[in-house]
C-alpha cells in the first residue's frame, strides 16, 4: 500500500501568513518611531524589506485603517490603532493589573503589600494584600486615608507637585501629625522630599502609625502620569530598607503593564 502523501501547501500558506504579520509589524514599529509622515523608500531601508513589499503591505493596511498615506508614497499610523489603543486602555484595570505583581512582592518578602491613590490632600488605599503576620494594627487597609505627608505614597505624590504646590499643601493642612514621628515643618518636609527625589521612593518610618514602617514606589500610566502608589507595610521591628529596590522593580513592572514606557515619556 502507497504512502499517503501529504500536501504542502497548508504548511507554506501557514509560514508565508506568519511572515506578512512580522514584516507588517516591523512596518509599524518604524511608523511609531517616526513623529512625522515616513517616505516609503526610508520605510524600506529601515524594516530592511524590498520597496515593492512594503508598499504592497502598506497597502493592504491602509486599507484597514491600520496606516494613512498621507500623499504619494508617504506613510503615518492610522486612526484604527487609536481606536483599539483607547479600547484597550478601557479595559485596563489599575487593581487587577498591579495585583499578580502585588502577590508576588508579598510573597518574596511576607509582608503586607499595599496600593494607595491620590484624592485631594490625602492617599485612599483601594487594595492591599494581608501578611497574616502582625499583631500590629496597620492602617493600611482598604478604604482607609491618610494625609499626603505623612505617608510614603503620598510623599511621592508631593515631589511630583513641585515646590509651589508643596508650600501651597503646607499651609493649607498646617501639617498635622498623626504620631510624634510625623514631619510637622515645611522646611522638614522639603528636606524629606529631596531625599524622595533623588531617591525615587518613599518612606514612612512611623508615620502614620507608631509601630509601622513603609516604602512606596510610584506607578505611572501610559501617559507617565503618576497615578499610585505601590508600598510594603511592615511592623518597625521587621522593617528593611533593603527592600527598597524590590518595591520599586515591581512598580515598574505595574507601570509597564499599564503601558508606560520611561523611554516614550522622556520623549
């Protein structure tokens, strides 16, 4: 009995689609590199496909919306991937997509994860992950505020303010303590924020409650605008500033999820 013989063209018809999506994605990467309309001959050059090929694709994406071509053989991203982009940010949940990240940090250190946002003078925490461990009564739990400068998230908040803004809270809260360990002066606060700055995170050494301790990192949103805070909460006697890289690693991996990109926003 004969072999059965199978047929090829299934298999290449498969290959010959993958390659046509990667060379339309190369397209589109250099199209997004670009602020200005792309000729098609530069298009060529820099995806390093034949000029017949690319615009034989360019074609078929302006077609979908995918691309404009803007005059004879020049080329800019088209109006469909706004309208997926802005789709897709929709459906970006801040909670559950820093969660997974959130769970990972709390379990590489035990403790308490906590993300906070702004509203007004004062941080909210709108999810926290519980360490189980403590028989110190922690503030941190959902729902609950606390004052801008106070807290190691909302320190991060105040730096991004600037210095008007700053002097502006000052006087308008009057700087109430919550603990003896509270920073009460503007001169003080401006020292503490420096260190914030310089620093790229946050930290509330008994605070906001005697007995606990927190490092913050900032999470920003594909436009680069903070939009919360991610801290480690712990009781004073476990408390490690060693941990400070960590919680800012996972900030960023929040905030890339979320579609930030430091080089994009540098631009």
């Amino acid at each position: 009995m004969s072999a059965k013989k199978i047929d090829p063209a299934p298999a290449a018809e498969g290959k010959n689609s993958i390659q046509v999506i990667e060379r339309m994605m190369k397209l589109l990467d250099v199209l997004a590199q670009h602020a200005d309309p792309v000729p098609l001959k530069q298009l060529a050059l820099e995806t390093g496909l034949h000029p017949s090929t690319a615009h034989r694709i360019l074609g078929a994406m302006t077609h979908s919306g995918f691309v404009d071509r803007t005059d004879a053989g020049i080329y800019r991203l088209g109006i469909r991937l706004l309208e997926l982009g802005s789709l897709v940010k929709s459906r970006i949940s801040l909670r559950d997509t820093a969660m997974p990240m959130m769970l990972k940090l709390h379990a590489a250190t035990g403790e308490s994860v906590n993300l906070g946002i702004r509203a007004g003078d004062e941080i909210v925490y709108v999810e926290r992950t519980s360490s189980g461990r403590s028989s110190v009564r922690v503030v941190h739990i959902v729902g609950a505020r606390a004052p801008l400068h106070t807290t190691a998230t909302g320190k991060l908040f105040l730096v991004e303010d600037g210095l008007e803004r700053i002097r502006d809270y000052a006087r308008r809260t009057g700087l109430p303590p919550s603990t003896p360990a509270s920073i009460t002066s503007l001169p003080a606060l401006e020292k503490e924020l420096e260190r914030v700055r310089r620093h790229g995170v946050g930290f509330d050494l008994d605070e906001v409650e005697a007995g606990v301790r927190c490092i913050a990192a900032g999470i920003r949103n594909d436009g680069g605008e903070l939009v919360a805070g991610l801290s480690l909460s712990t009781p004073s006697e476990r408390f490690n500033p060693d941990w400070a890289p960590l919680v800012r690693e996972t900030a960023d991996e929040i905030s890339r999820a979320l579609g930030y990109s430091a080089a994009r926003a540098a631009r």
